[in-house]
C-alpha cells in the first residue's frame, strides 16, 4: 500500500506519494456566479520536461507549483 501526504503549502488539496505520483483531492469550489462545484479527486498527469517529471499545481486561478 502507498502512503500519501500532503504537499507543503497546499496541503488540503494535493497529496504526493512515496513513488512520485500526485493526485488532487476532492473540494468544493465556487464558481464566478456563486454556485458551488464539486472536483472529484483524481490521480494527476505528469510530463516529461528533460530528463525530469513535472506536474503543475494549482490553487485558485494560478498555477503555483511543479512539482
């Protein structure tokens, strides 16, 4: 079984694994008109920059990390 933790400074809505892997989690997002819209958690794409994986982070309307 793998274990997961938080990514450090968006801990609520990423988790990173032990191999690398990186999945978002379920939350509650509002949208421009004021509704609420629930993003289901998923298991996040990487691509392959140089020799190195990435993938990027976002919170709110910019993308803030790669990881």
């Amino acid at each position: 079984m793998d274990r997961w933790r938080g990514v450090i400074h968006c801990p609520d809505n990423y988790e990173v694994s032990r191999l690398g892997e990186v999945r978002s989690l379920s939350r509650t997002v509002p949208m421009n008109d004021g509704r609420k819209y629930r993003m289901k958690g998923r298991l996040l794409k990487n691509v392959q920059i140089g020799k190195y994986r990435q993938v990027a982070l976002c919170v709110g309307d910019e993308i803030t990390y790669s990881l």
